[in-house]
C-alpha cells in the first residue's frame, strides 16, 4: 500500500498499521465500514481492500482531501468526508473503527486546528475517546462491531465500561507492549507532576484494540416465543 500525506496531516505509524490489520481480518466484501479520525486513511484503504464499502471521516480537510488521494493512488474507493465523527453520516455500519486522539494533554480543550489535534485529547486523553463510547452503539448494525485502537495510558477497563454501558459485548482482541513514542516521552515529566501518570511509571505503555459488539437482536417472533415485549 503506497500512502502519502499533505502538510499538517497525521502520519500512519505503528497503531495505525496494527488497527489496519485488524480490519482485513473482520470485514469482507458488501460489508458497510466506517473509519473515524482516518487521518491518512490507511485504515480505510484496508477495508476498501478487502471489498468492503469503506466512509472515512475526519475533522481536518487535508485529512480528507489526502485520502481522497490515496484511493487513487491505490486503485480503491473510499467516500472521504470532512466532518466532526458521527454528525458528517447517517445509518449504520458493519464495522466501524477509530483511531483518535488519546494522549492526555497539559490543557482540557481539545484543539481547534493545527497538528497537535491528530494526538491531545484533553487533560485523561478521554476527550474523543469518550463521545466515540457513548455515539457507537446507534451508529452500529445488528451484530456488528467497532474497534479501538488506544493506549493503556488514558484508560483500557474505562472504554471497556462505557461501551458495555451501551449494550455492547466487550474484549480486548490485541495487546501490543512497547516504549513509548516521542510525543509521549516528551510530555511524561509533566503528566507525572500532575498525577495522571504513576511517579514511578515505567518508559512503555500497553497498546490494545478493543472491539464492542452489538448482539444481534432478535426478531419480533422469537421475542415473543421468549416472552420478551417488543414494541410494534
């Protein structure tokens, strides 16, 4: 897969390569696919590659113009969009995957424009995290599942619990030990003082994707021969 970036524009590294990955493994042609933070859009390139029909969204116009160009590049159709996660799409999907922003940040707000939005996400790195918990279950398929790529930093068993909150089976379908990147090396001290990091923290983090799966619900008949009420 060839993937280029304009300016300002996130790009792919090993999280990215790893949610990919996964993707290829879950989805199949004719399956609906959304790519939230799509950022390059290597994600989204995967599934398209794997005959799924792939939407990628993403907050950045460059974002979404570079995947634009990087179908092209790659001989896939993918339907960028330029948006703020659920709000740029309508219906649901079969899969839809995420990898946003999670590295906990020296400020509350997330930002407004320029790089750093591709990575802080507010003082826990929860901000996006977060809305993508609580939006996902109205925005998935019967059956069908989301995956989240994050670091143990902001939080494993709090995105496991929010997605459960919304009726979803949860589990952890890959973890990945590794040091931590540059970002993250650079700003330890400071997360370490204000306590959203153990003093004693070690130089690696733990990263996980954690797929949520909407069961499948069953049809009016069964419901009933169960004694379960559904509305008409």
């Amino acid at each position: 897969m060839r993937i280029l970036t304009l300016p300002g524009v996130f790009r792919p590294r090993s999280d990215s390569w790893l949610l990919a990955q996964r993707l290829r493994e879950e989805v199949g042609p004719g399956r609906r696919v959304l790519d939230l933070c799509t950022g390059s859009g290597v994600v989204a390139l995967s599934g398209a590659k794997a005959g799924a029909d792939v939407t990628a969204v993403d907050v950045s116009r460059r974002a979404a113009l570079t995947v634009r160009m990087n179908a092209r590049l790659n001989g896939v159709r993918v339907d960028a969009r330029h948006g703020d996660l659920f709000g740029a799409v309508s219906g649901r999907f079969d899969v839809i995957t995420a990898n946003p922003p999670y590295l906990p940040a020296d400020e509350d707000d997330v930002p407004r424009s320029g790089p750093t939005r591709a990575w802080d996400a507010g003082l826990d790195g929860r901000a996006v995290l977060d809305r993508i918990c609580a939006e996902v279950p109205a925005h998935l398929t019967p059956g069908g599942s989301v995956l989240l790529i994050h670091s143990d930093v902001c939080g494993i068993d709090e995105t496991r619990e929010q997605l459960a909150a919304g009726g979803l089976q949860t589990e952890v379908v890959l973890r990945q030990i590794g040091e931590y990147g540059p970002l993250m090396r650079e700003r330890m001290e400071r997360l370490k003082e204000r306590g959203a990091l153990p003093a004693d923290a070690a130089d690696v983090e733990e990263m996980v994707i954690i797929r949520g799966r909407r069961p499948v619900e069953a049809s009016p008949l069964a419901a009933r021969r169960e004694g379960v009420h559904t509305a008409a």
